[in-house]
C-alpha cells in the first residue's frame, strides 16, 4: 500500500454541518431514553447487570454504578482520543456515555433531555477542544494519528489469530501464510485498495469453513450414535425431550426476554434508522480500525471491516440479549457496514428500520441455532478475543510511535512509563484505552515542559 493511503491530513477537523449535528444530538437523546427503559445499552458487559434490575432486584442507583465503572475508561481513554486523533466519532464517544446518562436519569422525560445535552458536547465542543490542541506547540493530535498504520495492518491478523487458538498451530500457520500473501498481493496489484482487505475477508472464511466442518462432522456422529441407541432401546422418546425444553428454565427465560424486545418493535426501528443514518453521514466509524478508513473516504473497505465484526460479536449480544431482556444500541452491528454503503439518507433510514426489524424478530431463532453449532460459536468468542489482543498491541505500538513524533526519546519516556504505571497499579484504565489516554497526557506534560522552557518540540 502506498505511503499517500495510510496518511491522514495534518490537521484533521471535527467540523460538522446543521443536519450531522443534529442527527447526532437526536441519536443521543434517543439511545439514552432507551437505556433508560433498559431496552438496549451499547457496553457489552453491563447488558447482564440489566435482568436484575428490569425485575426490581437493583436500584437504578446501582445499575448506573456498574455502568460507569465499565464505561469511563473506554470513553475517555479510547472514544475521545480516537474521534481527536482521526476526526470521526465512534460508538465509544456516543453511546456509552448515553448508556450511563440514561440509566442515570430519575425521570423518563429527563433521559433524553440529557442524551441531547451530550450530543451537544460532542458536536459543539470537540472541535473547539481539537482546534485548540492544534495551536499547541506540541500538536499530539497529529502525532496520534501515527496510530493508524498499526492499528490498520496489526488488525488484520484478527483471523489467523482465531484459527490458530481454535484449530492448532498448523492450520493458524497455514492462514498466517495465506494472509501475508494476499495482503503482499493486494498491495502490488491494487494499491489504492485497503491492503488488509482481500486478506481478512479469506481468513475469516476459512475459520467460519472450519468451524462449520467441524459442527457438521459432530453432528453426524452424534446421529449415528443416537441411531445405534435407538436400535438398541426402541425408538426415541419425543414427547420427554419435548418436555424437557418446556421445563427448561433458560429456555423459558429467553422466550420472555425476546417477546419484552419485540413488543417495542417500532422503537427498535427508529433506533436502527438513526444509526444506520448515523453511518451513512461518514462522520462516524463503528471501530478503532474503521475510523481512519472513513477518515481516508475508504467507505467500502470500513464497511467490510465492521461486516467481519460482526462474526464475533453476534453471538454474544443475541444470547446476552436473550438471558437479560436489553438490546445492543446497535444491534448486530450489522446497519454500521449497511450504512456506510447507503447512497443516500432516505435509504439509510429505511434500510436501518428494516435490519432491526428482522433482527429483533429473528432472535429467538438465532439463539436456537447457535445452540446447535457449538463450534461456530466458540468462533465468535475466539474473534473476539483475537480482535481485542491485536488491536490491544496495534494501540500500543501506535501509541509509542505517536509518543515518539511529538517527543523524541522523553515521549518515548512518558507516555511508556504512564502505561506501565497503568500496568502497575492494577489498570485503573483499561489497557486498551491506556495508551492513547496517555499520549494525550503525556502531550498536556510535554507543553508544560516547554513553556517552562524545558523542552524543545520535534520539528516536522
């Protein structure tokens, strides 16, 4: 890939028109009057705190706790600093904070009054906010952005990572090898193309193939057992298994958490539209890597990253969904690949309406259908894991090289050194949003340094 695709412009900006502002203040005030409801939240691990409290066991008090406690890092440390650093918002900035607000809120009219309050700040005060570290003589800003070619290429690996954990070190090998060309290829053949692109759709087949193969074989031996036992007992009895799932408590526990969701099916549909609509703007990125594709005006390949995502993530949020009665504020995530593709808004919102739509439908069957294929969805969870550890190391790198940009060897120093503090004292802030929450303190330490005439800024 050449060197003009991964670089960004020297000074991004988070300028955005009357429509955008809007719509991004209308999405707020409606996600948080929904996590109010405790019809859908955006953080993955507080979606299980939920049950208790939609059945009157917690307090709104203590739900808004947990919330906050596994929000403020990644709000803070990660969602900021990567719409400053690239100019796009993400879901980390815009949602987890309306997961708390709303949650927060007393009163269901104050919900959304506070969601739009927050929206506000995003779209009024981050471009102040990014204007201003622009003029400082240490501009950390435009050195983060030196996150982007990790994050990029190290994300890329997600894959073979999942293969290899999954189905050993020979078949991880194989696609590692498999990946390295394709991405060698890409860039020799089509430069002007994401060069993980090709690479990472090839790898995530082959573990899906893998996975299917593997529940495909099971299954036939599982019949051909139960075969055997019926031959020897007489024929199986139906109506007892029949029972059995009716007894079943967790199976009880999903039918009503899925009829909760679909009795408030035509709000689901205007939250599908606002995001999908959300995506279709291009002011906003589903994921660390996703954000500087839709800064580079890369839509199609974003889109096929986010689409990759959602293999990982699917099965979590449907069972969680299903065990707790709360939603994914972006459901599957499937509107954000949609949405970035749509050609216009009007498409944008229908198409949005409609995925969530089938989605909320379809999730009692989907949850019976992950039941059956075990190893499809141990994949998910080795996607997830694999995406979290490479872009936990690509954060890191780009974090250093972003330190190093801004100030040699005592960038290097500061911003190593406040993450191994981090490290040290228990990771207050989660490690994947510890370095670049340190890049940017480190950026705030190094300005000081110079005003008090203690160091001189790294030109270029």
């Amino acid at each position: 890939m050449s060197s003009t695709v991964i670089q960004l412009a020297a000074g991004v900006r988070l300028d955005f028109s009357l429509p955008q502002q809007l719509i991004v203040i209308g999405l707020c005030a409606l996600t948080a009057f929904i996590s109010h409801m405790a019809l859908a939240v955006f953080n993955d691990g507080v979606r299980p705190f939920t049950l208790d409290f939609i059945q009157g066991r917690t307090t709104r008090t203590a739900t808004t706790a947990v919330s906050f406690g596994l929000s403020a890092g990644f709000i803070f440390g990660l969602g900021a600093p990567m719409a400053l650093s690239s100019g796009v918002l993400n879901p980390w900035l815009l949602f987890l904070p309306t997961d708390v607000l709303g949650l927060l809120s007393p009163k269901k009219w104050l919900a959304p009054i506070l969601g739009a309050g927050w929206g506000a700040v995003v779209v009024f005060g981050l471009g102040g906010a990014n204007d201003l570290a622009h003029d400082l003589p240490v501009d950390f800003l435009t050195a983060m952005q030196q996150m982007s070619t990790p994050i990029l290429f190290l994300f890329t690996l997600f894959p073979v990572l999942a293969i290899t954990k999954q189905f050993g070190r020979v078949r991880g090998g194989i696609a590692g090898v498999v990946e390295l060309a394709l991405v060698v290829l890409t860039m020799k053949l089509w430069p002007n193309m994401f060069a993980g692109a090709l690479a990472m759709a090839v790898g995530v087949l082959m573990l899906i193939g893998l996975a299917v193969s593997r529940d495909l074989k099971q299954r036939k031996a599982d019949r051909a057992a139960a075969a055997e036992a019926g031959h020897a007992d007489g024929a199986p009895d139906e109506a007892g298994e029949a029972d059995a799932e009716a007894d079943d408590p967790m199976a009880s526990l999903f039918s009503a958490s899925a009829a909760r969701l679909r009795r408030y099916l035509p709000l689901f549909m205007v939250l599908g539209a606002g995001v999908c609509l959300l995506a279709q703007t291009h002011i906003f990125g589903g994921g660390e890597a996703t954000s500087f594709l839709i800064a580079k005006g890369q839509y199609s390949e974003a889109a096929q990253v986010d689409f990759y995502r959602v293999f990982g993530f699917l099965p979590l949020i449907a069972t969680t969904a299903l065990a707790s009665g709360a939603y994914g504020i972006a459901g599957f995530t499937l509107v954000y690949p949609l949405g970035y593709l749509m050609p216009n808004p009007v498409l944008a919102l229908l198409v949005g309406a409609v995925v969530f739509a089938l989605e909320v439908l379809a999730l009692s069957c989907i949850g019976k259908f992950l039941g059956k294929l075990p190893s499809v969805r141990d994949s998910s969870e080795h996607l997830r894991s694999a995406i979290s550890e490479s872009l936990q190391l690509a954060i890191l790198f780009g974090s250093l090289m972003a330190a190093n940009a801004m100030g040699a060897g005592l960038g290097i120093l500061v911003v190593g050194g406040l993450y191994l503090l981090n490290e040290a004292m228990g990771r207050p802030v989660v490690r994947m949003a510890a370095a670049p929450a340190a890049v940017i303190v480190g950026g705030i330490l190094l300005n000081a340094l110079y005003w008090l005439d203690l160091f001189t800024p790294v030109k270029g």
